[in-house]
C-alpha cells in the first residue's frame, strides 16, 4: 500500500502554491493560463469536451507542443515536464495526448534577486474532426514573486 502511495505521489503534479495566474485566454475549443511560482513555470489547458491534444511525441499524425520561452539573462528555464499521456487509436496510427486538460511545467531558476521577465509562446494543435493550429503568448514581470 505505501508503494502505491508513493507511485501516486510521484505520477501527480507538484502543487503549485503560493503562485500566480494569468487570466484564462480563449480560442477555439481551448483555454490557457499561465502559472508562475518562485520556482516554477506553468501553462495550464482546459480543452473543451471531445477535444484534445498532443504529447511531445504526439504520433503518427499529431502536432507536438512547441514551448518558445524569452527570459531576462537573470532568469533560466528548465526542461518542460510532460504528464503521463493517453494513447487513443483513432484508426490511423493514433495519438499520444490529453483530453479534457493537462498542466506542463518547467522549473525556474533565478540566479538573483533581481527584478526579471518571462515570455512565453506556446504553439499546440487542438483536434476533434479536424485540427485547428493554437498559439498562445504571455509576457511575465517576475520581480513581484518571491525567491
């Protein structure tokens, strides 16, 4: 049982206290927002219901996620973490990806106290009969978050 446990744990997103949100913005079938905490950086996806999208090896025919970060020289951004997708054999070949919403965070790492920036261009594909190309564009003033 702890071992169950401790697998739930570690499969589960970390937390994301003490942060701070963009405002949701809407296109299509998707909403987005932005997460920052003094150590990480988030995007979070609402996908309307029979929608989704893909991993970062999506598959045969999919469209992989594209994480464009712009930082202050202070600033560093880490790897993105991608949770644990769904497979879905769609008859050709399927899909890696999620349906109803995901978060992807990367670490962040200020190297000083330092007042700082973050710009992010995230690039998906949302799909149902039909894939319709999505980009979305934050700009972050970090110097208000905490180290």
């Amino acid at each position: 049982m702890r071992l169950i446990l401790l697998c739930l744990l570690l499969w589960s997103p970390p937390t994301l206290a003490a942060s701070e949100s963009s405002a949701w913005q809407r296109h299509e079938a998707v909403s987005a927002r932005l997460i920052t905490t003094a150590t990480t950086i988030a995007v979070e996806l609402k996908l309307a219901d029979g929608w989704h999208t893909y991993w970062r090896e999506p598959g045969a025919s999919g469209i992989a996620p594209e994480f464009t970060y712009t930082t202050s020289p202070n600033i560093e951004i880490g790897a993105v973490v991608y949770p644990p997708p769904i497979f879905v054999d769609d008859g050709s070949g399927g899909y890696y990806g999620y349906e109803g919403g995901v978060i992807f965070q990367s670490p962040l790492h200020r190297l000083n106290a330092g007042a700082g920036h973050i710009g992010l261009s995230l690039f998906i594909g949302v799909c149902r009969d039909l894939c319709v190309p999505v980009q979305f564009d934050w700009q972050v003033d970090i110097s208000a978050i905490t180290r």
